[in-house]
C-alpha cells in the first residue's frame, strides 16, 4: 500500500515497483543536489541507497541544504542524512561512506551499485566518475548549479555519451567558478537534484526516455528549459584506467591531520606554516591567528609567501579547497598537510 499512488499509474505499475526495490543507487555528495536526489528515492523505495560524503553541516548550508537544521550546524552531513532518511523509509538498506572519492577508493565504491548519482560540486570529482563509470560500465547521473542556472544528463548509458563526449577536458583550477564566490539560489539545486531523481528512476525502471545524448539547461530567471544533443565520441568509450591525477581539485590524495591532533599542534611550541586559502570575506569573519591569508585563485601569484623550510598546512571552511591548495603546493615539492574539515571542523570542537 505504501507505494499505491505510483503503482496504480499504468505506465508504471508493480513490475517498475520491483525494479526500484532491487535497485542499488549511490549518491555521490549529500549536499544541494544530493539531498532531494536522496529523498526522493528513498520515498519512491529504491532498496538500496549509498552516500558519499566527508563534510561537516555549515550554518551557509542550510539556505539550500534543506534536510538539515541549525542545532546540527558542526554535524556530519552523512549521520545526520542516514538517519533521517531511516526515519523516512525504515525499509531502506544503506550504505555509507564517510570519506570523498579518490581515485584510489573509486572504482571499489561504486562498483556495487547499478546507478551513480553525481551530485558534487567540482570538476574533479564529476571527471572522476565519468572515468569510473566508463571503465566499471555504468550509467551514471550528472547535474550542476551555479547562480540561478542548472543543468542535468545522463552519460554512459547503453553506449551512449560519456562526460568527456560533453566537456573533454578538466578547465584550469582560475577557470573554475566557485559557489563560495559566485554563489547560487537556494531553490535551484532542490529543481535540478529532483530531475536527477527523475532521471534515477528512469534508468532504473525503464519507463519514459532517458535524458542520454542531451544536455537540459535550466535557466530560473526566465524559467526556461532547453535541451542540447551531443554525440559519442568512440574513443571515450574505450577507457581501461583512471588518470595519474585529477587535477588540483581535491581529487589525488596528499598527507592529512585530523582536526583534533591540528589543535593539539597549534597549541605546542612546533614550527610550521598554517596557510588560509579561504576568501578574504571568510577569513574576516573567523581565522587561526598566526595564519597566512593567501586565497585559493592567488595561490600560483603569491607563491613566494610559502615558506620551504617548514612544513606547511592548508585549511580552507570545509576541507575541499584546502586539497585543490595541498596539489597545487605538492608539484613544487612543498612538505604540505592538509587539514581535514577545515575552519568548519576547528570551531566545532570550540563548543564541545
């Protein structure tokens, strides 16, 4: 009975029901796009449902980030999501991984799920999964945001387009625009991350037509819709191994200290460099005194300021931009730590 309202419709029915509750879907990001994705499948009773996600909830979240509250500010997005999703479908198996994807932990996440839901919000992690995908054979669900603007395809399904067909190759780190700078609406991620629910279901059950070959463009000003078709590029098809790097967005894994045993270093007499790669509008707002300020985009310009004699640690707000600094600083042989959670983390520990 639970289900009735979807199985009572005759392009759908109980056959379709089924498909859904032996499906296994993973949820690459638990964030804007991830959390309608989730709840959506979760509702509609797809059996099996992975999350991926490393990140502590922030107080900017939540203009978007709807399943989450203020009193969870500080809380781990996964812990907090899993159990409110069980609270939703108790039937649900979940399967959680607290960590964010390399590509060392890659292809042995995904390989047991049917569908991937990309819902990250960088490049390296979306390139990262089109090349899992290609090599692992499945089909997985892309969509991205940025201001007042979305947009959402399916890629590598039954031998169509991959993201490559699509977008090549990976923009430069100063060609990639940043949510923290550039912002974004709160509604639009929840439209977009719907449509990759939409899309999910689909895939899964057969009914309607998949949104391959096409890319949809949503445009919430003029609440527009458009589609773009591109084509299959055969040679990306053939992909038999992941990339040596994934560019300097978090994706190759460098040394890291957990938050705890970084303010136990801060409050010892140990030399080191801390650098800050946050905007200048975050760090006015709460920085580690003693910290350098050098912003992710002038991280090339001010490299002079990287001290070579010490070891240095990055920190960003959540820990991703920190990793995009920790590559960048890695190719000029620079001793670097990468600080996990970033300020988020630090000033959570403040109040415990």
């Amino acid at each position: 009975m639970r289900y009735i309202r979807q199985t009572v419709l005759r392009e759908f029915g109980e056959v379709a029901q089924e498909k859904l509750t032996n499906a296994k879907v993973i949820v690459v990001g638990v964030g804007g796009l991830g959390i309608p994705v989730l709840q959506y499948l979760n509702a509609m009773g797809v059996g099996t449902l992975g999350l991926v996600e490393a990140d502590t909830i922030d107080i900017t979240n939540l203009q978007r980030q709807v399943l989450y509250t203020e009193a969870e500010v500080g809380a781990s997005k996964l812990a907090t999501a899993i159990n409110k999703l069980k609270a939703q479908n108790s039937t649900t198996i979940f399967k959680q991984y607290n960590t964010f994807l390399t590509k060392e932990n890659v292809l042995d996440i995904v390989s047991g799920f049917d569908v991937i839901v990309d819902a990250s919000d960088n490049f390296a992690t979306r390139y990262l999964v089109n090349d899992a995908c290609v090599i692992l054979n499945k089909p997985f669900v892309s969509g991205a945001i940025q201001g007042f603007e979305g947009q959402l395809s399916v890629f590598n399904y039954q031998g169509g387009p991959t993201y490559r067909c699509l977008f090549p190759n990976m923009p430069a780190a100063n060609e990639i625009p940043n949510c923290n700078d550039n912002g974004v609406l709160g509604v639009v991620p929840g439209i977009i991350g719907n449509l990759q629910a939409l899309e999910t279901v689909k895939l899964i059950t057969g009914v309607g037509e998949v949104l391959s070959g096409q890319l949809l463009l949503f445009n919430g000003l003029q609440q527009t819709y458009n589609k773009i078709k591109f084509t299959t590029v055969k040679e990306n098809l053939k992909r038999t191994e992941l990339e040596d790097s994934y560019g300097d967005n978090g994706c190759s894994v460098g040394l890291s200290i957990n938050i705890k045993d970084f303010k136990q270093l801060v409050n010892t007499n140990t030399s080191f460099q801390l650098i800050d790669v946050r905007t200048i509008e975050e760090y006015n707002v709460f920085h580690i005194p003693s910290s350098t300020h050098i912003p992710l985009a002038e991280l090339g310009i001010h490299h002079s300021k990287v001290k070579k004699d010490t070891t240095v640690y990055v920190i960003c707000q959540s820990g991703m931009r920190s990793k995009m600094a920790q590559n960048q600083l890695l190719k000029n042989s620079i001793n670097v730590i990468d600080v996990e959670g970033g300020i988020n983390a630090y000033r959570s520990l403040e109040t415990v």
